[in-house]
C-alpha cells in the first residue's frame, strides 16, 4: 500500500527508514500513550528489530506515516484469530514534531477503509488511554465510536488509567451476526 493523502504519504517501512524512526519515536511523551511492547528509549537497534519484523509480514499490515520526506510515525493493525478472525486491533503514533497537523485522522481514515478493502473484516477497534484526549480526538473524527470504559484497566509510567474501547463497523459486514439469525 502506497497512499498519497493531503498531509502525508502512507507506505511500507523500510531499512532507510531507521534513523528518522529513531529521531521520532524516542520521545518520552510518545512511549507514554503506547502500549509497553513499545520501547523507550527507543534506540538504533530497536528500530532495526521493528523493521526487520515488519519486513517479514505477510500481508502488510503496519505502515510508515511518511511526512515532509521521512518516516515521522507509524500505523497499523493486528488481525484477529479464531472467534475474533473478522476483527483487528488498529493502532498508530507520530513523533511530537508533527503533532497538531490532521496528519493522524488521515492516516487513520486511509488505512481504515485500506483494512476494510483488502482483509474480510468487519470491524476495527482502538484501545486509548483516558489522558490521551488529542488520540480520542482524532479516533472520533475518523468515525470511531466508543464503546466503553475499562476502569484502571492500564498502568503506564506508574500511573493507573481507564482506557477507553472505539471501534468502527464495515458499513456493509460480511458475516451475518448471531443476533440477526
């Protein structure tokens, strides 16, 4: 997937993508909204791990978030298994320097309907944590409703959080739910 939107280019990571990966994600304020499998600090040898993981999948499924010439964050899903094989967990971040620009929401519309398109999924979803109010802003302006609270479902930085659960529905699914049955 290679896709040219307003304020950025969303593509496949790559091996030259590794010092601006570096240069973005090892921010403090970044790993503090991320999940721990995340690292900080984020260094030379943790972006090539990330990107020797990712140059492995099959189907791609994480893109870089290209901006101004260089890879300034990341977007991705994780497709269910099983029970859950019509569902994925999405989830991004960008480094502060391009933080306030509609870059997210973007990202987050393109690869949504990318998610939809290539993969029989029906719905998508997004854990946030309650103090990242800027990410549940841009969960909402990308058409993602929340569902729920999780109560001090997360601890981070030795803080305990509620998280809040979004999620967004295929417009047309393509398995009949057991309710409709």
């Amino acid at each position: 997937m290679i896709q040219r939107l307003q304020h950025c280019v969303i593509r496949p990571w790559g091996r030259p993508d590794a010092p601006s990966l570096v240069r973005h994600a090892d921010d403090r304020e970044v790993w503090r909204n991320l999940r721990d499998g995340f690292p900080h600090p984020y260094t030379p040898d943790a972006a090539e791990a990330w990107l020797a993981f990712v140059a492995q999948q099959d189907p791609t499924t994480h893109f870089a978030i290209e901006v101004d010439g260089e890879a300034a964050g990341g977007i991705g899903f994780t497709l269910g298994e099983g029970a859950k094989e019509r569902t994925a967990e999405i989830g991004y971040w960008l480094g502060r320097a391009v933080w306030g620009r509609g870059i997210a929401t973007e990202a987050l519309r393109a690869v949504t309907a990318h998610a939809f398109a290539e993969h029989p999924l029906d719905r998508l979803h997004a854990c946030v944590f309650a103090w990242n109010l800027a990410s549940v802003r841009v969960l909402e302006k990308a058409g993602y409703v929340r569902e729920g609270c999780l109560s001090g479902a997360a601890t981070k930085d030795g803080a305990t959080t509620d998280v809040f659960l979004y999620g967004v529905l295929r417009p047309e699914p393509l398995a009949r739910r057991a309710a409709d049955l």
